[in-house]
C-alpha cells in the first residue's frame, strides 16, 4: 500500500489534466464504496430484523472452509 504522502508527491509530478482524471478516479471509487456499504448494512439489518437462532462460529467456519475448500 502506498503512503498518502507518497500519493500526493506523485499527483503533484502529473499534468494538471492527467492528476484531475486520478482525482476523479478516486472519488468514483469512493462512491462505490460508499454504496457498497450502505447495501451491506441494509443487507444486515435486514438479516438481523429476520430473527432466526444464531449461527455458531465453528459451524459458519467449518461452512465456509468447505465452500472454499480450505478443510
């Protein structure tokens, strides 16, 4: 990953146009990510509002393990 200030040393390297089409690159993916997770949270609380028993961790895990094959 790489360190804001060494981001913003590089954008201050670019053209003016070729740093506005970054900037605007990071801002649509700011967007995204914002919806993101705005439907994550309405994807829990509706789970949350359907009840329902919990599901233990060691089952959920043992599920996954097997969906990605890692068990």
């Amino acid at each position: 990953m790489i360190a804001v200030s060494d981001a913003v040393a590089k954008l201050q390297t670019l053209s003016d146009e070729r740093a506005a089409r970054v900037v605007s690159l990071i801002e649509d993916l700011a967007e995204l990510e914002a919806r993101e997770n705005a439907e994550d949270l309405a994807a829990a609380r509706e789970a949350l509002a359907d009840g329902g028993a919990p599901v233990p961790w060691e089952k959920l895990k043992a599920e996954l393990d097997v969906l990605h094959g890692h068990g």
